[in-house]
C-alpha cells in the first residue's frame, strides 16, 4: 500500500499538476536544437500543407506524383505526433473533453485557421517555423514575421474587443461538452490514457520494423511537444496576445527564453559546420514574412490557438480548433496551389543569413537583445499596463 500511495504521489506530480511554463521552455527550446540536428527544426504549416494537398488529391483536385502519405511525411509526423502527445496527455491528467463551441466560435476558428494558412505561406512557414525556427537560425525573415505577428495580434485583438461591443450575438449560443471525465475517483480517462502512451511507445518500433526509422523519430518528437505543451500550456498565442490583452507576461518571458536557448543550439551547429549556414534561412525578407506574420497573428487571435497551438488543443477535444487546424490545412493548400504556378512566391522576398551582414557575434548579440527587449517590454508592460486593452 506504501508503494502504491507512492506512485500515484508521483502521477499526480506529473498529471494532476501544471507543469512549469519556464522550465517547458527550455526543454522546447532544447528540443527544436536536436530535431534541428536530426534533421530539420520544428514547423506545423509543412504538415498541414500535407494534409490539405493530400485531402485535395484524394477528391481529384490537385495531382501531386510527388506527394508523400501523411503517416510517413515527416512534418505530418510532427504534427500528428503533437496531436497524439496533447490528446494522451490530457486523458492521463483527466482534462479530455469534447467540447463544441457556440456557432460563432466555429466559424471564428475556421476563419483564424484560414489567415493562417495563407500567411503561413506568405511567409514561407508559420509562427513556429517562420519565426521562432527562422530566428533561431539565424534568418532576418524572422525578425520581419514577429513583427507582422505583434501587429496582427494586436489588430485581432482589437477586433474581439470590437466584437463584444457591437456584434455580441456572434458569439453567444449554448455550448457543449462531451465525455468530459468524472468529478470522483480517477475514473476511465486515465486508463484509456495508459492504453494510448503504450500504442505510442510502440508505433515507432513498428515504423522501424517497416524500413521507416527516420519517421519512428518524427512522431517521438511531436509526442515530446504535444505532452509539453499540454502539460504546461505554453503558447505563442499567449505570448503575443497577452500582454496587449491581459497584460500577463508570463508566456512572453518563456517565449524569449525558449528562442534564444534554440539560437544558441542552431548557431553552434551552423558554425561548427555540422549543418549547412544555409538551413532555415527562409526566403521570405521582408515583405512576405512581414505580410504573412500579419495575418497569421490576427488568424491566431481568432482561432485561440497558433500553429503548434491549434494542434495540441484539438488534441483536447475542442472542437473550435479541429476548425482551425481543418481551415490551416486547406489554407496552406490553396494558397501555394495559386500563388506557385505564377511564381509569385519568388516575389515575396529574400533569403537573408544574418551572419553574413553583421558577422556570427553581431547576428546572435542582435536576436539576443531583441528577444531581450521582448522579454523586457512585456515586463514593464506587465507592471503598468500602459498597452493592455483590457
């Protein structure tokens, strides 16, 4: 009975209690350095984008000879791993539930979700890969997609204020929750939970077993960030809505953090020769990054929830996200279906390494301080509210 009285102590360490939000992000930050040098750095839009074209090319839409399945895609693996991570986590802490949103509140993620399919384009990734991947190695599109992305969210912000004020009806309406676990005992999520790590702990071993070791990685990545993010909510939504909203700094700081301890880890493996200067410098400078940070960040506003965000909260059963993350997906799709034939992604911007304008001291001293001015802004902003809405 001791040792049982034990382990269930530790379950709750693990699952009855947030994780905390500064330590989530220096293990993310960490995390996004090892995928880095496994491969390639986290992003979301790739794997939606697999998703859309290939939902495109099952109804007869698109034609893609080259399109790889999304249970072996590597970015459909990340994401579908975070999905995974986010859904198993929530039932071993109890906090699945199928919850559907008023018809407005649908309809707002489906319509965030499309903004940020299209600037994730716009901007050759999403706020994960085309700005805190793209900063962290080192790219200037980064710098231009975080300032499209303050404005947006704070333009999307302002919009919900608007909202509220004069088209309450929007969002008003009875919403639901299905499955939800019970208020005593542990009840059934937890074993279902149990069930669910287990498939997951095995579903690489059968990759491996198939020839498809790399993808076996893929997935244990995103179910790493699926069970981080759930566990201790961490969000860049948060980060960049909060403190014009709420004012709450909290996630902005660990935001900063988690970018600067993934510069670092990307820098040392860009310098070292390890991986190519040229990885993650992404094409977007300055007007594409900028436009498509721009919508993205109002996207992400409506839809609650960013890239990464929206994955691991659908994987909590809300349905307003499994709107969003549908909406990001055929976004993504479409946008690149029309804007490749014309070439017009070319237009967009590009490509700027920013060791080669200030050298490797200046290009890391630079993304430190801004980060440093983020982390410090949000603080002072925290303390005085000066640009708080609400």
């Amino acid at each position: 009975m001791e040792h049982r009285g034990v382990l269930m102590e530790q379950y709750e360490v693990l699952f009855a209690r947030r994780w905390s939000v500064w330590g989530a992000a220096l293990v993310i930050g960490t995390l996004n350095v090892f995928l880095f040098a496994y491969d390639r750095p986290w992003t979301a839009s790739d794997g939606a984008r697999n998703w859309g074209d290939w939902l495109f090319q099952s109804v007869g839409i698109l034609h893609r000879p080259d399109l790889i399945s999304p249970v072996l895609y590597s970015g459909s693996l990340l994401n579908l791993g975070v999905l995974a991570g986010a859904f198993t986590s929530a039932l071993l802490s109890r906090e699945f539930a199928v919850r559907i949103a008023p018809a407005g509140e649908l309809l707002k993620g489906g319509v965030g979700g499309l903004l940020m399919g299209i600037g994730a384009v716009l901007a050759f990734g999403c706020n994960i890969g085309g700005f805190f991947s793209a900063l962290s190695a080192l790219s200037l599109s980064g710098l231009a997609m975080m300032l499209g992305l303050v404005a947006g969210a704070y333009l999307g912000l302002k919009y919900l204020l608007w909202e509220v004020e004069h088209w309450p009806a929007l969002t008003t309406g009875k919403a639901y929750s299905f499955c939800a676990a019970g208020a005593s005992g542990l009840g059934w999520q937890p074993a279902v939970g149990a069930l669910a790590l287990l498939t997951l702990l095995l579903l690489p071993f059968a990759y491996d077993r198939l020839g498809y070791t790399p993808q076996a990685g893929f997935l244990l990545f995103g179910v790493a960030f699926g069970l981080i993010f759930q566990r201790s909510r961490f969000c860049l939504v948060r980060a960049f809505r909060e403190p014009f909203m709420s004012g709450d700094a909290d996630h902005t700081r660990a935001a900063a953090l988690a970018l600067v301890v993934s510069m670092v880890g990307f820098s040392i493996l860009k310098f070292t020769d390890l991986k190519d200067k040229g990885d993650w410098v992404l094409p977007g400078f300055w007007f594409g990054a900028l436009l498509g940070g721009l919508l993205f960040g109002v996207g992400m506003v409506l839809a609650g929830g960013c890239g990464a965000g929206s994955i691991w909260r659908a994987g909590e059963g809300h349905v307003k996200l499994w709107m969003a993350v549908m909406m990001f997906a055929v976004g993504t799709s479409l946008t690149r279906q029309v804007l490749a034939p014309g070439e017009w992604l070319r237009k967009l911007g590009t490509p700027v390494f920013l060791p080669d304008v200030t050298g490797w001291g200046g290009a890391m001293a630079l993304v430190a301080l801004v980060m440093a001015a983020w982390y410090l802004f949000a603080s002072w902003n925290e303390s005085t509210k000066k640009f708080s809405l609400v």
